[in-house]
C-alpha cells in the first residue's frame, strides 16, 4: 500500500468513526434506558429505509405484512426522497417523513447525521412510536439506527452487528439499541429477510411479492404518452446507480436486432443524465424506439407497466418493473461464480418475482473473484447480446 493510499484509509476511518460509529452508539446508550412504556395496544409503528429504491420497493411486502397484522396502527415510514412516492403510493402507509443529507458538503456521513438530526428534531421530537424497526440487514450508513433509538420506542427490532464483515467492523455496538434482535440468518433474497422481521413481531408466516399500484390517471397517461402505435413495448433501463452496472448501447442495440425478427415490439428507453448519451446511440440505430426521461418515478411505473418486459441493468428501475407486473431480464455484473453473498449477488437482489431471469457474466475477471471490483463497466462487459437475447425468449416462452 502506498503512503497515499494508507492516508486515505485512515482518513476514511476517521471519517466512519467519528460521524456515524460514535454518534449512533451515544445515541444508543443514552436512549437504551429511557425507553417509553409500553401501552396496552400497538397504535403507532416506525419504519427506517434510509436506502436505494430497489431496497424500498423490496421492503414493501413487510409494510403490507405489518398493517395486515396490526390493522390499528399508524405506520410511519422514515426515507431518502427518491423513494418517497413508492411508499406514498402504498396502502399500507399513513405517513412518509424524507432525511435530507445536508447540501454542499463532500462528507457522506456528516451530511446524514446533519439531516438525521434535522428530521428527529422536526418530525420525530416528542412523538410516541410502540415499535421502531430497522430491517437492513447490511451496513447502517445512514443513521437508521440512531433514528430508531432516538425515538426511545419500547420495542425496537433490527439485525445483528454481524451479518457482513462491514457491519461488523462500522456498526459495532449498534445492536444494543434492539431488543428484538435477529440473527443474520442464511443467505436468501432481501425480501424475505425484510419478511423475516416481520415474522420476528409476530406476523403472518408469509405475504405476496413486492406490488406498486398505478391509479387510473397514472395509466391513462402513461397511454396517451405511447401512443397508439402497433406492437408491443419493451423497456430497456439504461440507467444505474454505479456506472460498473451499466451495459454498453452497442450491446443493447445488438439485442434489439436479434430479438426483432421474434418479438415486434417499440423499445422505451429509460435513462438519466449519465446515460443519455447511450440512449441517443441507440436512437440512431433505432430510429423507432421511444426515449423516456425524466418522469417522475410513478409516472415512470405507469409506463413500466404498459410494457411487455424490461430488459436493463442492475437498478432499482428493474425492482419497480416487476412491482408493477413486467416481466424483467436484467444484466447483472456480478459473476456467476462469484460470492452469493456480495452487496451485488442477484441472489439476495434480482427483481423479485417468478417473471425474472438474470443474466451475469459467466466467469469473474482477474481480481474480481468475489465480485466486479471497478468503478467502470468492467465484468458486465462480457455478458453477450445473444446471451440476453436468449434469456428474453426463454422468459417470454418464445422458441429461436
């Protein structure tokens, strides 16, 4: 390691300890012993997802999981403000209160902590809550913790210090503010470890996948916006969150003309700021296809949900896809061989649902074993077109 590295790393370290490990554990001891009592019924339930939207979408049949088994009680859910029209959207939510990180500043976990604490002095200060939960399983990166303990609920819920090794070493000590604690459990989809909570309180054993409901107004809009054009529509998610997730436009566009002799169909391009430029290549090769960009996100689900299938990158676009009932085939860049348990393993974040394949690289690239390690396109680089293409046919039951 070079003498750079070695100060960036304990810079970092400084960082982490003093903006998020000391606060949240100070937070923790002092709340621990002045916890509210209970009351004789539960009327009042506090939710942290303080995450990326394909975590929300994926905490939603917890939601429904709880307000089916406490039709009483008022559920709050606590989240960053990508996420806030999915839980305005579910029946099972009465309230949505937004962390904003704290503007103009490069320090991740100060910015957090400055808007953890702005929220609980604003929204949170003197509000009784018979249960706060955090169902993350990972790493608290963004104060969920604290929020919770700050709210001195008699019943608290979370996971264990020790789920991953980033947790363990980060959020040591975190698990004291729980006294519903769960272990890590095995390696399964994140769903069912956000069930699995739901479980730890007493819910039903069970509940459905992940479902985003679309109001008449929404698909009338989504309608009028397609047109009346003949065919079918496939939407291709050009857009991810860490730019090694996205997928090159020469490889979209090869798909698109491999599967068009099988499937007529008008593809719609969903893309952000990062990833216009991919959208307008594919335009020049595709002149029919159709560009969607910035809509807002349930208008963005309506349109999902008038396609047939989604095809695109490891994102929380392909998460609502399939919680609006569109078929996905999604482009992971996490090897096939690689570790089931990394934070990109499709095995605990493919689209949830039978409706879904996902197609990853087949072998990792040298220094990738556990998982792609680049900032760039990177591992995803070697998933072919045909592979895609062959994973869209088997999904849609279609024979080459």
């Amino acid at each position: 390691m070079t003498f750079w590295a070695a100060v960036r790393n304990w810079c970092h370290s400084a960082h982490v300890r003093i903006f998020l490990s000391i606060p949240t554990l100070l937070a923790v001891a002092l709340c621990r012993g002045f916890r509210r009592k209970r009351r004789t019924s539960l009327s009042s339930i506090l939710l942290t997802r303080l995450d990326g939207l394909g975590d929300c979408v994926m905490t939603l049949p917890l939601l429904d999981q709880l307000n089916y088994q406490f039709p009483e009680a008022r559920i709050t859910v606590v989240t960053l403000s990508p996420a806030k029209p999915i839980f305005e959207a579910s029946p099972s939510v009465h309230e949505v209160l937004v962390l904003h990180p704290l503007p103009y500043t490069q320090l991740t976990y100060f910015k957090y902590l400055c808007g953890a604490l702005a929220l609980y002095w604003r929204s949170l200060r003197g509000r009784y809550f018979d249960m706060a939960i955090n169902p993350r399983w990972d790493m608290d990166q963004t104060f969920a913790t604290m929020l919770c303990s700050l709210t001195r609920a008699p019943e608290t819920v979370g996971y264990q210090d020790n789920t991953s090794h980033k947790k363990s070493v980060w959020n040591r000590g975190f698990q004291s503010a729980w006294n519903v604690l769960l272990p890590p459990g095995p390696l399964q989809h994140e769903v069912l470890r956000n069930l699995a909570v739901g479980r730890a309180v007493g819910c039903a054993e069970s509940f459905g996948p992940p479902r985003i409901i679309i109001t008449p107004k929404q698909h009338q809009a989504s309608v009028a916006w397609l047109g009346v054009q003949s065919g079918k529509f496939i939407a291709v998610g050009l857009s991810a969150g860490h730019a090694m997730r996205r997928w090159s436009a020469e490889s979209y566009v090869q798909t698109l003309q491999i599967l068009r002799p099988h499937l007529s169909a008008v593809p719609v391009l969903f893309c952000d700021e990062a990833t216009q430029a991919a959208a307008d290549q594919i335009i020049a090769e595709i002149p029919y296809a159709r560009l969607a960009r910035s809509f807002p996100l349930m208008e963005t689900a309506a349109l999902l949900s008038e396609c047939s299938l989604f095809v695109g990158s490891d994102s929380g676009l392909g998460h609502v896809a399939a919680a609006v009932g569109c078929p996905t085939v999604t482009i992971s860049p996490h090897p096939s061989g690689g570790n089931p348990g990394h934070a990109n393993s499709p095995a605990r974040f493919h689209p949830f649902g039978n409706d879904s394949i996902v197609v990853q690289p087949k072998e990792p690239r040298l220094g990738c074993i556990e998982g792609c390690q680049s900032t760039v396109p990177h591992c995803i680089l070697d998933v072919t077109p045909e592979d895609v293409a062959i994973g869209v046919l088997r999904l849609l039951r279609i024979s080459l």
